[in-house]
C-alpha cells in the first residue's frame, strides 16, 4: 500500500511539473503574441459597417461617396487633357499615375469606399478634355459634389514640362454622380 501511495504522490508531482512546464514565460509569450496576430488579421478581414465620408478638403460631407444599395455601381474616370499631345505610352503611364496616386490616398482615409469600388469591379473609364482650364472645371464640380479627386503633375522628364498636369482622377464615387460630372467628356 505504502508502494502505491509513493508512486500515487509522484505521478501528481511529474504531472504538475509537465504543467508547469508549459506556463513558462518563453513559452507563453509567444503563443499570447501570436494570438494577438491573428485575431487582428481576423478583424481587418471583416468589412466594415461604417458608410464613407468625404474626401473633401473643406470637410464637408456629402452622400455622392455612400451607396444605398449593394448592387450600386461605383466608378472612377481619368480625364487626359489633348492640348499635350501626349503619346499612348505616356498617357498610359499618366492614368497609371492617377489611378495608384488616388488609391493611396483613399487607402489612408476613405479604405470602405476602396471596399465598394473593389466589389463593383474597379471601373476605370478614360475620357478626354481639351486644356487646363476644362479639367480644372471638371476638378471643381467634381469636388462641390464630394467626390474625391486626384491630379497628376508631370516630372517633366520626357514628352511635357515639369508640373504639366496631365491627367485628373474622379472618384471612384457612385456611377451617377460621376457621370453627371463627366458625362459629356468624350471616351479615349
């Protein structure tokens, strides 16, 4: 009896030993960190429920941005202006431009309308305006609406000057609002 008590008491003390073992520091830490990981990969996987605001600069808000339904169309349009005489390359290059400059900046602030556009697709339809001064009317109706808007300037390293603009992004926003900005630009 003596015997199996003594082997009783030692099993329980290498159980808790094997325990003890696994509650270390260098072996906690690590799972606790890992965990943490995870889970905020988890919840930034998850769409967010929170509508868009504006990407005014004047702060206002405006529902142009919102879709009110899932099945809403989002879109964004690239004016190139004529008056460059820019070559398919370039301007190619230039759209590139404008479409990845406005996406990092709406990554920083606006990431649930990138969510939308992304759903629909990510239209990016490519019209034409003549000079400066029309894409600069274009860029402020743009904007009184609240729609979100990105203009590239030129390096001036090949076919235009330095710190020609060469391309103005609208959007993306709701399908109707930036057509009824861009509507009437003739396609590329």
């Amino acid at each position: 009896m003596f015997f199996s008590f003594s082997s009783r008491k030692q099993q329980e003390k290498e159980e808790r030993e094997g325990i003890g073992v696994s509650f270390r520091p260098e072996n906690f830490i690590p799972g606790v960190v890992i965990g943490f990981i995870f889970g905020l990969l988890l919840d930034l996987a998850k769409p967010s429920k929170t509508p868009p605001k504006s990407l005014l600069r004047n702060h206002q808000t405006n529902n142009s941005l919102s879709s009110s339904s899932p099945d809403e169309e989002f879109k964004m349009v690239l004016v190139v202006r004529q008056d460059l005489k820019m070559g398919p390359g370039k301007v190619a290059s230039q759209c590139a431009h404008a479409a990845t400059g406005m996406y990092a900046e709406l990554f920083q602030s606006q990431r649930s309308l990138l969510r939308q556009w992304e759903q629909c697709g990510q239209a990016k339809i490519v019209v034409t305006c003549k000079n400066q001064k029309e894409m600069n009317k274009l860029q402020d109706e743009a904007e009184s609406m609240g729609l979100p808007t990105f203009v590239v300037a030129d390096a001036g390293r090949t076919q235009v000057a330095a710190g020609s603009k060469t391309v103005l992004a609208i959007g993306p926003g709701r399908k109707a609002s930036v057509d009824s900005v861009t509507g009437k630009q003739r396609l590329l």
